[in-house]
C-alpha cells in the first residue's frame, strides 16, 4: 500500500506542475519509459514503485529480494547514469542534538 501511495503522490505533484501557467515540465521520454517498465515489472509480480524528487530523476522502491532484477532490467538502458542502492534507515528518534 505504501508504494502505491508514493506513486500516486508523484503523478498528482507532477500532474499540477504540468498543468500550470506557464506548465513546468521535468519529464522526458526517459522519465516515462522508466515509469512504464516499472509498471511491467509489478505486472510481473515484481513489487516496485517509482518516485521522482522534483526533477526528471526516479528513485525506485523494493525489497532487496528484487534488486538484482531490477539491476538486470535496467543496467541496459542508455540513459541510466548511475545507480544507486541505499537500504532502509534505522527509523525516527528522539534527539537532544539541534541541527542549527
């Protein structure tokens, strides 16, 4: 449920950044084609979802049982620079620290 919310979040954020005046537009065909074989990888029982921060870059989402596919999948693509893994955080805490 909560890869489905994270995606749907990008679309809805995306969706009025492309539908205001003048229309902000991060997306390429790149962008999209990484969206599309996101969803054919799901439809393939693969569990990932994609976010996308406020540029064209997307970050994909799934266990770490999946990330060798997913390396597979898209290590062939020609506009991929980099890849990136990066496991789960050790979650919320309670700090004294300031960060300013």
């Amino acid at each position: 449920m909560l890869g489905e919310a994270i995606e749907h979040e990008i679309f809805s954020l995306h969706g009025v950044a492309m539908t205001s005046f003048p229309p902000v537009l991060h997306w390429d065909k790149d962008t999209a084609e990484i969206l599309h074989a996101t969803a054919e990888l799901r439809e393939r029982g693969i569990s990932v979802y994609a976010t996308i921060d406020a540029g064209p870059n997307v970050h994909l989402i799934t266990e770490s049982k999946n990330l060798n596919k997913l390396v597979k999948r898209f290590k062939k693509n020609r506009f991929i620079k980099n890849m990136y893994k990066s496991p789960v955080g050790q979650g919320a805490k309670i700090t004294k620290k300031h960060l300013f």
